[in-house]
C-alpha cells in the first residue's frame, strides 16, 4: 500500500513536471498543466489512480497555504499604501462583473444560488498570473502595472468576505437566510481582531525569538497557518479552512520576519497548490455532458475576456485616465483567479452547487488564463491597433497630462524621481527640466516645488509628446523599465532627428545595459556598478577611510 501511494503520487509529479515544462515553452501559466495532469488521471482515465483522498488532503493543505500566503502578504495597513484609485476601480470591476455575471448565468438557466457562485468566480483575476506576466515584462514598476497590482490587492480583501458570506449559506439552500450569515460574519470580524492583536503585541516577540532558528521558524509558522485554519474550520467556530488560512496570515504579517516566513514557506505552498489543481482536474465531468456545456463555457469565457477589460476602461475613463494606461490594466483583468477555482470546490463541498457546475468554471479558467496571457504579453501590439477604438473611452482633460507644463526646448527631461532621481533634481535647473512620474502623489510635490511634472506612464507617446522628448538636450530615465526604455530610444532613430536628444538610462543587470547601449544609449547607469566605484575611491583614498564618518553623516542627512 505504501508502495502503491508513493509511486502513483510520484508519477503524478512527473507527469505534471512534464507538461508544465510545455507551458513554459508556449509562455503559459502552470496552472493549466496541473489541471491536464488531473483530466489525464480523472476524467480520461488514462492512469489507474487509487489515492485520491490523499491528493484531497493535500490540496487541501495547498489552499490553506496558498491564503495564508495571501494573508502574509497584506495588512490594514497596507491598504494606505493601494491609492485611492485602485479602490475605486478594484470596486468598481467587483460589483459590475459580478452583476453582470449573475444576470447572464441567469439567462443561460442556472439557478439563483449557482449563479451567485459563478459571477463571484468572474469577479476575480489572478494575481499569481498577471505578476508572473508583469514581471516578465518588466512592467512591474509601470503606471498601469502599480495600478494593476493595487486593484489585484482589493480584490484579495473582497474575496475573504466572498468567502465568509458563502460560508454562512446553509447547505442545498437556495433561499438566503441572512441570519446565519451575519453570524458567520460576526464570528470573522471578532476572530480577525483577535489574531490582529495577537499579531501586533504577541507574536512579534515570540516570532523574533524563534528566527534565531530558522528550521523552527519555518515549522512554527505551518503549525501557525493549519493549526489556526483547523480551528477556525471546527465546528465551534464554523469558518472554513480558506478562512482560517488567511486570517493566520495577516496576524504573522506583522512580524518583521514574515519576508523571511514568505520565502520558506512558497516552495512549500507551490508543491500543495499544485496538488490542488490536479485534484480539480481530476474531478471535472467530462465525456456525454461536455456537449451540454459548451454554450455556457463560451459565453462566460467571452464576457471575461471582452467583457471585463471594457468595465475596466470605462472605469478608468471616468476617472480621466488615458486610454493607453486603462487598456492595460482592463488587459491584466482578462482571467478568472485560482480564487474562482476554491470558491467553486468550497460550493460543491456544501453542496450549493454540483460538479458539473465546477467543471464549467475550470474551462473558463482553462480558455480565459490561456487567451489573457497572450494578450498581456502581445499587449503592444494589440494597443497599436485597437487605440483608435479606445478614445471613446478617454475624455478629453485626463489626470495623467502635466500639471505645470510649458513648452520647452533644449531642455531636460527625468522620468522618475524617486530615489535615484531625486538625487538628479538637486542638479537640475527648475525652469528647465520636465519630470515625468506615475506617481499622483509625488507629481503633486514637485510641483508645489515649483517643477514641471507630468503624471503618466514613460511609454505613452501622448506623455512624450507633452514633455516634448524629441527637443531635449537630455533625457534621463531613472526607472529600469527595459522595454519602456527601449520604446524611448526607438522612437528617437525613427523620428531620425538632426540633433537627437543625448539619453541616460538605467538598468539592473548587465545583460541589459548591453541591449541599451546596442538600442542607441549614450549613457546606461547601473547601480551596483556606481556603488561599487564610490566605495573603491573611498577605500583608494586612504586606506584607514578618515572620512567615512563625514560621507556617513552625508548620507544620514539625505536619507533625512
């Protein structure tokens, strides 16, 4: 028997080790090979597979991890840090899809309870996919990317409430009864601020303790995450394991370990999470009723696609966005989340919806985390030809236009002023120096100070055009964007101008400056190159540093 369990879990591995090296070389999410590694053990029965319940616990033990990260990785107080902005569109996006997806079910003639299910499993978008996405494209640090990921963020909060509102529907009951819900609800706020202030007076103590062994680190706080998520899943409280995860989460996010936490326990979580998914696969209802579902596959599949980047951009519209900057994020927002996939298993294990029903979500997920990947990434060329279309969707004074703009000439232009470019400022002429920032707040400061600013994303040719880029004497890009920067340079050999800007730009890796240089840099800045030179003059200076007290207070004082 221990044979048995061993060799079929190991072959099981392989097999999803295979084909998810597949995905990578089509530029696809795993995800979708760990769900075809299920359908090859479940539904087309190709392996004879006796151990199911097995591969249950263990996805079960992949979700509650896969929250408890989620949970990890946010606080209330990291809501301060996701703009204004995000709320509103994050919102906003929830409520419409999830209206929108409810009416449609309806349509298509599921009932009431299955459709409230299945436009919450719309409503949400996957974060592990989209920053996999962005950060293959090095967009991470964009406008629409901060913007993306913030919205991401809200909807991570909105899903534990999803979560406990299910949770307090009683079994089979297609009539809400609101009371056990605002019990259920009850219990999670009064459970939340418990392990919140467990999580700021107590564990940040014992959390430091432990660290000084960080195998008992690592042990603690799994015991941490089942032990809470087993609690909260008992019958005395009634939550689900989802909850308790999550909950976990945030009380050891106040911990100044929980990096430290996060790194060790990801591998973790990944290998359970992808047990998860091949369970889900496994389970999906395939063969004569396939035929039957088709239509609601496709239409949801549709509204996704379609349908949620449009309610994103007409969000983002209202709110004076440029079109170029809305069409990005409604781009990231075209999939559903590895949420959808627990929300569904959570409705089936109480028995508000059947397997059919999951087996329609998971095809959504399968079509929708395909197509949306190919589209963030081809996201430039599909811009290129859709933007005459999109300018319906932009009105004509937007937030991201310059705030003290004036027309300049043999002028300098600095995108990014954090950091590396705030530095710069302290160099630069005021009356004589566009900066271009995708930070509201900043862009707000500086021109207080007195500078011209422009709120906006670098790539945009409009937020070029404004800071008049192609009359500059110099262009400095502090933010190491390569394919924003590559854009910037580009754009300058196609103009073929008499006198080109002279440009600046940065870059974190070599390989990189390489490419910048071969694209038409004149200059590329790497940090870690020009930290290393300061401290070899310092050393070459004089070896017993004399003055290491003197640049230490510098510093101390910029840092301020």
């Amino acid at each position: 028997m221990i044979f048995s369990l061993f060799s079929e879990i190991s072959v099981v591995l392989v097999l999803a080790s295979a084909l998810a090296i597949v995905a990578m070389f089509f530029r696809q999410s795993g995800i979708l090979a760990y769900i075809l590694t299920g359908i090859i053990i479940g539904p087309l029965g190709y392996l004879a597979f006796d151990s199911k319940e097995t591969l249950e616990v263990m996805s079960k033990i992949g979700i509650t991890l896969l929250l408890f990260m989620v949970g990890l990785e946010m606080n209330l107080s990291g809501l301060k840090q996701i703009g204004k902005s995000a709320v509103i569109i994050g919102l906003g996006q929830v409520i419409f899809t999830a209206i929108i997806g409810y009416f449609l079910s309806i349509a298509i003639g599921f009932s009431s309870m299955v459709s409230l299910y299945i436009a919450l499993a719309l409503t949400f978008s996957s974060t592990i996919i989209v920053v996999k996405l962005l950060s293959e494209k090095k967009d991470m640090g964009s406008l629409y990317g901060k913007i993306l990921i913030g919205v991401l963020f809200v909807q991570d909060f909105i899903a534990l409430f999803a979560l406990m509102f299910l949770a307090g529907i009683g079994a089979k009951g297609d009539v809400l009864n609101f009371t056990p819900i605002l019990i259920v609800f009850a219990k999670g706020i009064i459970l939340s601020v418990v392990l919140i202030i467990i999580g700021k007076k107590i564990l940040p103590k014992l959390i430091g303790f432990i660290a000084r062994s960080q195998e008992l680190l690592f042990l603690t706080s799994i015991a941490f995450a089942l032990g809470i998520a087993s609690f909260v899943s008992s019958s005395f409280i009634g939550l689900s394991l989802e909850i308790g995860g999550f909950l976990a989460g945030i009380a050891l996010s106040y911990s100044s370990e929980h990096y430290q936490i996060h790194s060790r326990i990801r591998p973790v979580r990944d290998l359970f999470i992808v047990v998860f998914f091949i369970t889900l696969g496994s389970t999906l209802v395939l063969g004569e009723s396939l035929a039957g579902i088709w239509i609601p596959v496709l239409a949801f599949s549709g509204f996704i696609l379609v349908g949620n980047p449009l309610i994103v951009l007409v969000i983002m519209g209202i709110l004076g966005y440029k079109k170029r900057t809305a069409f990005f994020v409604g781009l990231g927002m075209a999939q559903i989340s590895e949420f959808s996939f627990v929300l569904m298993q959570l409705g089936k294990n109480v028995s508000h919806i059947d397997e059919r029903s999951v087996t329609i979500i998971t095809l959504v997920g399968i079509i929708t985390i395909t197509i949306s990947s190919y589209m963030i990434l081809g996201g430039n060329w599909l811009y290129k030809y859709l933007s005459v279309f999109l300018k319906i969707f932009e009105r004509k004074i937007t937030i991201e236009r310059p705030l003290a703009h004036k027309d300049m000439a043999d002028h300098f232009v600095l995108i990014g002023s954090h950091r590396l470019g705030g530095h710069l400022l302290s160099v630069l002429p005021a009356d004589k120096t566009e900066i271009i920032d995708f930070n509201p707040d900043t862009a707000k400061k500086l021109e207080i100070k007195g500078y011209n600013v422009i709120y906006g994303d670098m790539s945009d040719e409009e937020i070029q055009d404004d800071a008049n880029m192609l009359k500059a004497k110099l262009i400095i890009s502090t933010v190491p964007d390569l394919n924003d920067n590559i854009s910037i340079l580009t754009r300058i050999k196609e103009e073929k101008l008499k006198k080109p800007p002279k440009v600046m730009m940065t870059a974190n890796e070599e390989w990189e400056a390489k490419i910048l240089y071969e694209e038409g840099a004149d200059y590329v800045i790497l940090p870690h190159f020009i930290g290393a030179q300061q401290i070899a003059y310092m050393i070459a200076e004089d070896h017993d540093l004399p003055r290491l007290r003197e640049y230490r207070e510098r510093d101390l004082a910029t840092l301020g």
